[in-house]
C-alpha cells in the first residue's frame, strides 16, 4: 500500500468514506477487500464503510497508520503529495532511528566522502541500485534524514564501505549493507567489514587484504552466488561463509532473484565445500534463499 491508499482507509474510519481513486482501485489489498469482505461498499463515486469495517481497520491498519503518520510529521516528510510505498516508510523510519542513535554516522561520513551516487544509496538501501531513480520525494527524504546535500547521478561506485576496527584479524566482504548497520559485535571481535556495492566490484581490483584472511557474506540466492563467483575471480583467497538463517520460499517473499533451471543452476560447483553444495542443492530444489542479515555472523565465523 502506498501513502494515498492508507490515508484514505483512514478517511473511511474517520468519517465513514472517500472519494474514488486510481490507486484505491488498484491495491491488491483493498481489491481483495472488495471482493471477499463485507466491511467496504460498492464502488459509485465513494467508497462507504459497511458495518464491520471498525472493527477491521482497527485490527490491522491503525496502529500502522498512527505510527507512519506521527514519523513523516515529526520528519516534516508529510504533504500533499506524499506517495511513499508502506515498505519505503518503513526503511526511512529505520534510517532515522539509525541516525538518531548514532548507528549510521560512519556510514554517512563515507557517502559524503566518496560522492556516492543515486544508485549506490538505493543498492545500500533497496537492494536495487534502479529502485530510486526518478522517485525525487524518496531521495529527498533521504537526504533530508541522513543530512547530505546531494548525490551524484552516474553509477560507478568506485570506493569501498569499511567498518574499521582497530586490531582487525579478519575481513568480512559483505553483498549487502546490514552487517556494517550493527558496528558493536565486528568490532567487538575484531572483524572488519567491507561493503563493495553489490554486484559493482570492480574496485576490488584495487584492494590490499593486509594478508588478513577473507570471508565472503551474501544473499544465498543466484544473484548472491553469481557475485560471489565474480569476487572469487578477483579474490581467490576468499572463503564463502555458509549461512545460519532459515531459508524462505522465493514465490512466498515476492523475490526476483530466481534459479536457474539447470544443473545446480548454473553456478561452478567447484567454487563450493561439500557442506556448501549440500545446501545449495536443497535451496534450488524446495525453490528458496537465505537473506544475509537473517544470519549470526559471528556464528557463521565460528566465533560463537
């Protein structure tokens, strides 16, 4: 659901309708509401509440509604043309609880310092570099809440993101950015994290491990594992963590990143540990991945 959508269920709540609209119409959301529920009327020029709708909208939409509202309004991110998606609150929301405890400010420092571009944030954020292109509201919240004045608008990433330590023993080259969001237990262990930008890692040419040994983190989905087989072109040296989290249905979380359909879907089973093969196999039979920040990573390095 977008901003629109649920700004007019609460108008239905408030005062018992809301004029038609396009992005009403067209939410699966309230098209299934429309077509197995009793709680909204027939579409004329407004949409009515029936009776049972209260009841509904104070189940599963208030507490969301109350809650997004009282953050765009204290960010001043709420105006008339407010159209962010539900899940793209959510992320804004998460950031500005990151920057008010002080979780994001290396990480800002570093965006500001390399001139990161449009891409770069939104493959940090999104997990598609594409995701925020033309969306201007959406990286001007961004920019309002992580306080930077601008982004660059070419794609080439050209610098690494580090979470430094200061006796580091080991590397942790990461596909996504969450581990590098939760500084206390790497630096408490002593790992550093390196964060490339996805599949951008042609920087990699450039980089000095300091002969300290090197792990690879990812997404273990195809897109994951095609990177990491690029990485371990550039870093022969680098072992593939093996992820502790509960794989996930790939059709079930609406996930785009989809096996191949032929022999260990394509990958270089070569590049895989017999554990990592066995696992991998099962992944591509029962058609699921493993999210990376569903894993302990101290547990992955057998710190724990």
């Amino acid at each position: 659901m977008n901003w629109t959508v649920l700004k007019s269920l609460n108008e239905i709540y408030q005062i018992g309708m809301t004029k038609k609209k396009t992005s009403l119409l067209e939410d699966p959301e309230i098209r299934h509401l429309l077509k197995n529920t009793k709680e909204l009327g027939e579409y004329r020029n407004d949409l009515v509440k029936m009776d049972g709708f209260d009841v509904l909208y104070e189940n599963k939409f208030l507490a969301d509604y109350k809650k997004y509202l009282d953050f765009l309004e204290s960010t001043q991110l709420l105006k008339p043309q407010t159209r962010f998606h539900e899940n793209d609150i959510k992320i804004l929301m998460d950031l500005n609880e990151r920057m008010e405890n002080g979780e994001l400010e290396a990480i800002r420092d570093q965006i500001i310092t390399n001139e990161e571009t449009v891409r770069g944030v939104s493959q940090m954020f999104f997990r598609d570099e594409k995701y925020m292109e033309g969306k201007s509201s959406l990286i001007d919240a961004f920019k309002k809440i992580l306080q930077i004045e601008s982004l660059a608008n070419d794609k080439d990433q050209q610098y690494l993101y580090v979470l430094r330590c200061k006796t580091p023993e080991r590397i942790v080259l990461c596909e996504n950015l969450d581990f590098l969001k939760r500084p206390t237990a790497p630096r408490a262990n002593n790992i550093e994290l390196w964060y490339a930008g996805g599949k951008n890692i042609a920087k990699l040419d450039f980089i000095n491990t300091h002969e300290l040994p090197i792990y690879y983190s990812a997404d273990w989905d195809y897109d994951g594992l095609k990177i990491y087989e690029a990485v371990r072109n550039k870093i022969p040296e680098i072992t593939l963590l093996i992820p502790n989290g509960s794989p996930r249905g790939i059709a079930l979380t609406n996930h785009r990143s989809l096996w191949q359909d032929i022999p260990f879907s394509g990958l270089d089973r070569n590049l895989f540990v017999s554990k990592a093969q066995d696992l991998l196999s099962s992944l591509i039979t029962y058609d699921q991945w493993i999210i990376e920040e569903s894993n302990d990573l101290l547990g992955m390095l057998g710190l724990k």
